[in-house]
C-alpha cells in the first residue's frame, strides 16, 4: 500500500510541472506573437526610411559666356574683342618689362602695320586721325591697339602676346571663345574695367 502514496506524489509533481510548462509555452507563444508583431513593424519602418527615392538623372546645365580666366579670376564678356583688350590690359599691367616683346610678337602675327603702338596714328599709318581715333582704344600709359580685327586675328594676336608675356594658354590663361553649356562652370565672374 505503501506505492500507492508514493505513485499518488509522483504523479501529482508531473501533473504539476505538466501544467507549468503547458504555461511558459503559452506565455512564450504569447511573447513570441509580440516579437513578431514588432519586428514586422520595424522592417516596415526600416523599409519607408531607407528606400531609395528617385534620383533626378537632369544634371544642372550652366551656360558660360564668352571670357577668360586669369591669375583665378573669371571675366566674361559679350564680344572677342572684350577678352581682347582686357586680356591685353592684365598683360600690359602684370608685364610692363615685357611690353615690347609682346607688341613684337603681335606684330608678327601677319600685316605689316601694328597691332599696338605708342600712339594711334602708328597703328593706321595713311589713314585720317578720326579713322584711327575709331578703330583704336587705349591700353595703359601711351599705349594703344588697333581693334579693327576679325575674331580669327584676335585669338592669334592673343596667343602671341601670352606666349610673350611667358604665360602659358589653358594653364595661365584660359580663354573662352565660344559661348557653352556644361555641368561645371566658370564661377567668381568679375566685369571689373582695368585702369587705363
């Protein structure tokens, strides 16, 4: 009779841990359900936060005007003529022990009369003073150039001078003949007139 009493405590303590664990599966079946419902809300809120929004595939275009940069400095102008004379202005000024080299190298550049000399009747020889007085401009000091160019006579002219000048075109000097669009442009434009 002894077993009975002994089986009855047996199977009361597996009763009774039967009932515990059937309770943590539950409350981990309960706690597994909300762990589930709140990783399935943050991946929802990961997903919104770090989708990738349409790139706009248009890249900004800037138009740039005719011009040129010189010593970090961009100027633009609306005509080659403008590049031109300033151009030659900065030459003039930075370069004045180079003068005559550079008015040397520009006269080789094709005629016989002169790019720029001391006085405008000396660019015109022949021609009334009122012709030279409209086709000529000064350029610093006594200085002055002839301005009845063509764009071609121009940019040639320009390069002499910056060869003279011992500057180098595209590393010194950048020149910007035509006007264009591009995604990187010139930026600090100046207008600013030399002194004459």
């Amino acid at each position: 009779m002894q077993e009975q009493p002994v089986l009855n405590l047996q199977l009361q303590f597996l009763m009774q841990e039967l009932k515990q664990v059937e309770s943590a599966i539950q409350a981990s079946q309960k706690w597994f359900a909300t762990l589930e419902g709140r990783r399935e809300a943050m991946t929802a809120e990961l997903e919104h936060i770090t989708r990738l929004q349409p790139v706009s595939t248009q890249i900004p275009v800037k138009t740039i005007r005719l011009g040129f940069e010189y010593r970090g400095i961009v100027y633009e102008h609306r005509y080659s003529i403008d590049i031109y004379i300033h151009l030659l202005r900065h030459l003039w000024t930075d370069f004045p022990d180079r003068r005559e080299t550079m008015a040397q190298a520009m006269g080789s550049c094709g005629r016989k009369r002169p790019y720029v000399a001391k006085t405008p009747a000396e660019l015109f020889p022949g021609k009334p003073p009122a012709f030279a007085d409209r086709h000529s401009r000064k350029l610093v000091g006594n200085w002055h150039i002839d301005t009845n160019l063509s764009s071609e006579q121009i940019r040639t002219i320009l390069l002499a001078a910056i060869a003279a000048a011992g500057l180098s075109l595209g590393k010194d000097v950048k020149i910007n003949w035509k006007r264009t669009q591009t995604s990187s442009a010139f930026h600090c434009v100046e207008n600013k007139p030399l002194a004459v």
